[in-house]
C-alpha cells in the first residue's frame, strides 16, 4: 500500500469504507445485459462483411466438432511450415482484429515457412446467436487438435487478445501436441 501511495502521491486514510466495494469475480454472480435488437443485428451484418473480407483474401470458413474457424492456406507450403492460430477475445468475434489479420497473411505470403493462418470462431463470447453449447476445455483442445491435423499439422504458432488466450491455457495444461515448445533453451 506504501508503494502505491509514494506513486501515486495520494495517502489513504486508515480504516473500513463501508461506500467502498471490493470485485470479487469468482464469488459474485455475473451481470449480463441484453441489448436492443438491432445491436446483434448490426453485430451479425458486421460479422457477415467481414466474412465476405476474409473470403475475398482467400479465407475459406470450415467446421469441425464444435468448432467453426477460417482457415487460410499458402499456393505453396514447405516442409515443416508451421502454421499461425489466432483466436478472438471478448466482443464481436474477429472483426477488431481485421488489419492485424490481413498485415499477417502478408507476412506468410513472403515467409519461407509459410503456414496456413487459422482463426477460430468463439461464438459464446461473441455476441453472437447460436445453437451450440459452450464447449469444455476438452472440447476445445479436441477441436484445435483436429482442426491442425486434417490441415496437416502437427502443431502451429499461437497468438490470442483476451479470453482468447484461455484457449492457449487449455492447450498448454491439457497438454495438446500441437502447443508444445518448438524448441527448448
């Protein structure tokens, strides 16, 4: 507390403050919201264009299990090529990550390793309509695992914002062949 308060150069006052709350995320319950229904409509017709952008760049959407995902493929892949699997955080799904996306693809198209680039879909957290429940971390890593392999993969680069990185949590604990170290120092 001392070397918040040299930081900030704010002293706190000794005591219990009954006006002051403490965030207890595990132990309180969440608070959802719905939203007006043209939100999820807005949220679906921007989903859908950037669909179309992905598809334009060369982007297929595949699924497999509980898993939906785009996948992009090189004209030509070279031995030992590890691919790039990127995975969304809370909000409306890959959107914000459009020019990120795209800035990687141009990388891949000049690297010598080129890889596939995969982004899996996360509708459940999303703000997305679906008829598909939440997966298990073993669902997860089951998709994922299967996902790289029909591909031809045997493991990729993972890259993740926000709740995304869970997913890479879930690879690492359940110890998934795919998230394990290229290389050891």
């Amino acid at each position: 507390m001392a070397v918040i308060e040299e930081l900030r150069g704010a002293q706190f006052t000794a005591g219990y403050n009954v006006n002051v709350k403490s965030m207890r995320l595990t132990i309180d319950p969440g608070v959802t919201r719905l939203r007006p229904f043209f939100v999820y409509v807005a949220i679906a017709a921007a989903r859908s264009v950037v669909g179309l952008g992905l598809w334009y760049i060369g982007f297929e959407r595949r699924t497999i299990g509980l898993l939906s995902y785009y996948v992009w493929q090189p004209a030509k892949r070279a031995e030992g090529a590890i691919p790039v699997v990127f995975v969304h955080g809370i909000g409306v799904g890959v959107l914000p990550y459009v020019a990120l996306i795209a800035r990687i693809r141009r990388v891949m198209l000049d690297a010598p390793m080129c890889g596939a680039i995969f982004l899996p879909e996360m509708p459940y957290v999303s703000m997305t309509f679906t008829d598909k429940h939440t997966p298990t971390p073993t669902e997860i890593v089951r998709d994922m695992d299967d996902m790289l392999r029909i591909h031809g993969y045997s493991r990729a680069i993972f890259g993740g914002h926000s709740l995304g990185t869970s997913t890479h949590d879930f690879l690492f604990g359940y110890r998934s062949p795919a998230a394990q170290p290229t290389s050891r120092s």
